[in-house]
C-alpha cells in the first residue's frame, strides 16, 4: 500500500502543485482545506468526516486567504487530480490565533499571525487530523526544504527560491514533526511550480498569491483590534526620546516599529516609530540613525538543532529582513540574547528572532526586547550585582 499523506490545501498554485507532485511520486493523498478566516458562508456537519468537524458551504465567493472561494479551487484541483477532500472548519481554534492578534498590539507589540497558525493549526491540527484518517506523513505548499543526515537527524532548510522561502515562519514547529513532513515545492523555483501547475492544466495554475492576513482581508489592522475588542482608550502622544510632545495620535495599535507612513501628521523630515509605550500611550518617534539597535532579548524559544550555551549565527527579525550576523548567548531564565556585528533597524517586539547556519534553520523566539549594547550591558553588570 501506498504511504498516507495528508495535504493542507489552500486553493493556490503551491499547495495545489504540491497535490500533483505527491500524487506523481506515489503517496495516497488526502487534501485538507482549514477553514479559518472569517467570511460569511455557512456550515453543515458531515457526520462521516473523522473530527466530526463542520464542513463549509463553498456557495459563497468572498475573496481573501482560505475563504469559501479558495476552499471551492481547492476542492476543484482535488476532483482534477481525482484525490479524497475534506473542507473542515476549525474556526474556533482559529479564534486564538485572533485573540493572540488583537492582544499583541493592545501590548504595544507587533504580532506575527502566520507563525503562529503554522505552530497551532497547520502543523497541529493537521497532524491530528492526518493520524484520524491514517496517514504517516503531513505536507503543505510551504517554500522550505528537509533533509536527513547521515546519523538520521532531520533538518529544516531555505526554499531553493530564495525570494519566496518560507522557513521563517516555519521556525516554531515542533521539532518532532520534521520527520512527518513534506514540503513538495521547496525545490523549486515559483516560476517551475507555475509551469508545473499550468502543464498539469490545473485550476488554480494562475491564480494571483495571496498577500493579506486571511482574517484581514482589508488589511485594515487597528480596525480589526477595535472592532474583535471594542474602542479602546489608546489615544496618546507622539513624543521624542527625550519626551518632548510632537502631537497626537488617535491610537498607538495604529503603529509599529520601523514605520514611516501613516503617521497622521507632518514633520520637517521623515520621522520613524521607536517605540511604542502601551502603559502611557506613547508613540516615540525619531531620525532612522535612531532606530538602529545592536543586540536583543527573545524568549518562548524553539530549537530545531542543537545549539551551544553560545554560538555565531545569521539571524532574521522579520520576514523579508535580510539575515544579519550575530553572536547568540542562552541564558539560564530560558531566555536569548543576541548582539548584531552592526545594528539593524526595525527590531520590533513581537516578531520571531530566527537564527539560520547558512540555509539550515537552527530554531529561535519571539523578541522580547530590542536594546543597544550599552544597555545590554548594564543590564548584565545589574544582574551580576
């Protein structure tokens, strides 16, 4: 019999060449549509699914990541390439993602949703899924790469195209799964997995890559935050470092660190977000010079590899940063630190801290703290005091 596996499905072009590329290689696959932005279809319950899970209604057509319309190209290219689907709603786990969303910028951090849904749903749920119904393996349309040395350790690496690799986000995965997981298009390039898709005369082979949050479709943030907790009293000042007033902003969930537009206001040269004080309603604004930090702290960490006490890594901040060398120590709270060889701007709070070896991801945490060196060390000579 053929190896068992499960194939989270999003109605795109990499998810659904990923069904084409298994199925060629011989797996029995299974494809998954989660369910789990907002929109406004209804649900029935198919009591012969194995979770016993609400099944969507794929009338409607609003657009967005994994609403009813991308359910229903899912389902197409699955009936193309004559494979078993499932289109499970798992809108209320998904409702911690959104609760995780909303209360990270009421903190005054930026979150990261799409982490976060690979460490609970897509990577969680699926495996749940995927041992109900028998399969050994679980599969996604992600820009990453596994491989196995020779003592058998499996490891997680970059996509081939390095301008779509998706390992970043990949980085809080349970590091047990690595040998459960395929990833079909991680050695491609895009421009191969669209030919592939439009040789294969796929549905989706042209379909435009989503960019937006699935449960924001409008990219409208704050907006969200105020309408899934209600207004909020987050109106405050925009101030300089030294605490000088520049005006006033209408709510500090509008910002994040590193931005320069949207500031509602107009200053005599482009000022950028510091920092955001959730405690006083502070924004802090300043020159770009002033937004470079050397070093800091991430905590709720995950290791894909094993690290020393301390090590030399190249490190993301965000998604698209270009990795930056830097020296990691871990600390005995659990905690890193790690220092930059030159100061990186844009350090948010709330943003995964990943540390790469070349193409191989070692693992990482979520920022805690951005600092300059002269704090960090303070900071030490304070807790050795």
């Amino acid at each position: 019999m053929p190896e068992r596996v499960v194939l989270a499905m999003s109605g795109g072009v990499d998810s659904s060449a990923a069904a084409y590329l298994l199925k060629k290689q011989g797996y029995d696959v299974i494809g998954l549509f989660m369910r789990s932005g907002a929109t406004d279809e209804t649900c029935t319950v198919d009591e012969s699914n194995p979770l016993s899970l609400p099944v969507i209604n794929v009338k409607s057509h609003k657009q967005g990541c994994c609403s009813a319309s991308d359910a229903a190209d899912a389902r197409r290219v699955a009936d193309e390439l004559d494979i078993p689907f499932h289109a499970l709603n798992f809108q209320d786990a998904f409702g911690r993602i959104k609760d995780y969303f909303a209360d990270e910028y009421l903190a005054g951090r930026t979150p990261n949703p799409c982490v976060m849904c690979n460490n609970w749903l897509k990577f969680g749920r699926l495996w749940d899924f995927a041992r109900q119904v028998g399969a050994t393996k679980i599969a996604s349309g992600h820009y990453a790469q596994l491989e196995t040395d020779p003592s058998g350790t499996t490891h997680l690496l970059r996509g081939l195209d390095l301008s779509k690799d998706q390992s970043y986000v990949l980085f809080g995965i349970h590091p047990d799964l690595l040998t459960r997981i395929l990833f079909p298009v991680g050695g491609y390039q895009k421009s191969e997995i669209r030919e592939l898709a439009g040789a294969a005369r796929l549905e989706t082979a042209n379909k435009r890559d989503s960019q937006e949050i699935c449960f924001i479709p409008d990219n409208d943030y704050a907006g969200f935050v105020n309408r899934y907790r209600g207004e909020q009293q987050t109106a405050g000042n925009f101030v300089t470092q030294s605490g000088e007033v520049l005006g006033q902003h209408i709510g500090f969930e509008h910002f994040t660190i590193g931005q320069r537009r949207g500031l509602g206001i107009a200053f005599g040269s482009p000022k950028f977000v510091l920092e955001i004080r959730p405690e006083s309603c502070d924004v802090v604004l300043g020159d770009y010079e002033e937004l470079g930090r050397n070093a800091l702290i991430a905590d709720r960490t995950n290791w894909l590899a094993e690290v020393p006490r301390q090590f030399r890594c190249q490190a993301q901040i965000r998604y698209q940063h270009r990795p930056a060398d830097c020296e990691v120590t871990c600390r005995d709270d659990g905690t890193i630190e790690a220092r930059f060889e030159n100061p990186q701007f844009g350090v948010a709070p709330g943003q995964a801290f990943v540390c790469y070896d070349n193409n191989r991801v070692l693992g990482g945490g979520w920022i805690r703290e951005s600092l300059n060196h002269s704090n960090t060390q303070n900071q030490n000579e304070s807790a050795a005091r």
